[in-house]
C-alpha cells in the first residue's frame, strides 16, 4: 500500500514537471482569423518546430489583434503580452526605416523576389542593427501595392483631388508626388473607410485587398506597381534564449530563409488569386501614361536613401539581390 502511494506520487511529480517543462510560446497575427498567413504558413511552421523541439514548447496562436493590432504588435511583444508576433514593419513607429526598401516603387515584380532580398540583407549584416532587440524568424513584402477605387483611374489627372489610404510613409510619399492626398490606415480600417466615403481609394496590393474584403467596396482596380508593405515575423528575444537548446534548434532549422521563401511563395499566390477575383474589373495604364508614373515617382528612391539609415548602401546592395535572383 505504501509502495503504491509512493509510486504514485512520483508519477504525479515527474508528470507535474514534464508539463512544467513546457513552455508556451504565443503567436500573435493581427491579420483576420481566414488569413492565408495562417493555415498556409504559420500553423505548419509551428506544428514542425514543435515536433522538433520534442514536446518542450507549444505554440498558442492568437489571430485577428487579440493580442494586439498591427499598431501595436511589435511593441506587445516587446512587452511580453505576446511571444512571436507578425509586423507589417511600416507600422513600427520607424524602428524598421532600412525594411522600406522594398516599399519603393518600380523595385520588384513579386513577393518571392523581395522576401528572398529582404532575408540576404539581413543575413549578409546590411540590415541586422534593425533587428538587435528581437529573434528574426523571417522577412517578406506583400506585392506591388495596386490601386483600389471608387472610381476609374486612367491617368495622373484622375488622381487630382482625391484621398487614398497608405500603410506606410513611402505609400505616402507615393501619393503625394502622383497629386492626391494620403490617409495613414491600418488595412484593418481600410474597409469602413471605403465604404463610408472617408478615402476615395485604397493603395494596397491585391493580396490585402482580398484578405480584408476590399473588392466588395472598391468599384474598379488598377495594376500599377507602387511598391509594397514589408513584414516580418519576430520572436521576443529574452524568450527564445530562455528556451532549452532542443526548442531553440528547432526554431532555427525551420526558420531563416526556408521560412522566408515560404512566407513569399505563399503571399504571391494569394496576390494571383485575388488578382483573378478582380480580373474583370482591371485596368492597366498605357505604355504612355506609365513612363509619366515613372518620372513623376523617379525622386522617391533616392529620397529616401538620403533619409534612411545607410539609406544608399541599402538601395544599391537590395537592387543587387534582386538583380541576381532575377538570373
């Protein structure tokens, strides 16, 4: 009897430390529960991790700003509130200036070209001062932000007037040198202000356009390329060196550039499908009115160099990523 109560006991203490030894790591995305994101990256990345780290983490996923809005994300992990968080970095309060170099216009044509050269810039030391205070896990751009509006846009004179919500200050930049006026929107707001005639427009790219519904607003679409929003996904540095060794190589062989290039194969094939849901509504400026685009927007790039950290060596040295994956 007293053998038994023993063993039991013991069973309940080993078993009380082995869930102890567990830690829980929470992952906040402030993209909508149905995002993409979700099912087609972020839960079989965390699924392999954890099989890896041989049952001494478990992820929590937290979709939809529960744990904070893309405002706040980076700053609730920071804090603790969260562990690993995904961070349109444009919305960061300018700790991330270097990652705007893919939000320049006329730089890349997809996702996988600015995941892959946003990743080598880190890793090659070009932008990694940016990222001291946190574990990078992986790095990407949406695509070239399109425009979504209420009404046609064929031409620079089309624009006059007008309010168009940007995610960040390049977009900003952007919409100042074609004539109109920015609205500073988080996509989570962009809706409602379509709808209620706040902004008369949207510069976003077609992967946040579908994932946040605009279509179901916006009346018509046109495919320019204007640059685009750049993301990570960062962990809590103080919380990935307090993981046992185990845990902690597990996040570093699925994480890296093998996440990177998912988190960019991913995101262009849901910039082609909500490109198709809008097929029908598309437009595309005119060999002629695209070189006007060009000239009018030709000063932002090396603006912004000027004003960036390293802001030149950046431009020249993701131009170059760029350039070589394009061989």
């Amino acid at each position: 009897m007293l053998r038994a109560s023993l063993a039991a006991a013991l069973g309940l203490a080993f078993a009380s430390a082995g869930a102890q030894a567990q830690t829980i790591l929470k992952l906040n995305s402030p993209a909508p529960p149905p995002s993409y994101l979700h099912k087609g990256v972020f839960e079989p990345w965390a699924a392999a991790v954890e099989r890896d780290a041989g049952g001494t983490i478990k992820f929590q996923m937290s979709y939809g700003g529960q744990l904070g809005n893309f405002g706040v994300a980076y700053d609730r992990m920071i804090d603790g509130v969260s562990d690993i968080a995904f961070i349109l970095t444009g919305l960061t309060g300018g700790r991330f200036k270097q990652q705007d170099v893919a939000a320049l216009p006329f730089e890349t044509r997809d996702s996988n070209e600015a995941a892959v050269a946003l990743w080598k810039l880190y890793e090659k030391g070009v932008t990694a001062d940016e990222f001291k205070q946190v574990k990078l896990l992986g790095t990407w751009a949406f695509p070239n932000a399109a425009i979504h509006s209420m009404k046609p846009i064929a031409s620079l004179a089309d624009l006059k007037g007008n309010k168009f919500s940007v995610g960040n200050a390049i977009l900003g930049s952007v919409i100042v040198s074609l004539g109109s006026t920015p609205v500073s929107l988080r996509p989570d707001e962009t809706y409602q202000a379509l709808s209620r005639g706040t902004v008369d427009g949207a510069v976003m790219p077609f992967t946040g356009m579908y994932t946040f519904k605009l279509h179901e607003v916006a009346k018509s679409h046109l495919d320019v390329p204007l640059g685009a929003d750049a993301a990570a996904l960062v962990m809590n540095k103080q919380k990935y060196d307090s993981l046992p060794p185990q845990a902690r190589a597990a996040i570093d062989k699925h994480s890296g550039l093998l996440l990177t290039q998912k988190l960019g194969e991913a995101t262009q094939g849901q910039w082609n499908l909500g490109y198709e849901t809008v097929k029908a509504k598309l437009a595309r400026l005119s060999p002629e009115e695209e070189k006007k685009w060009q000239a009018a927007l030709a000063p932002i790039a090396q603006k912004w160099a000027e004003g960036a950290p390293n802001g030149q060596k950046v431009l020249e040295a993701f131009r170059a990523e760029v350039q070589a994956l394009r061989k």
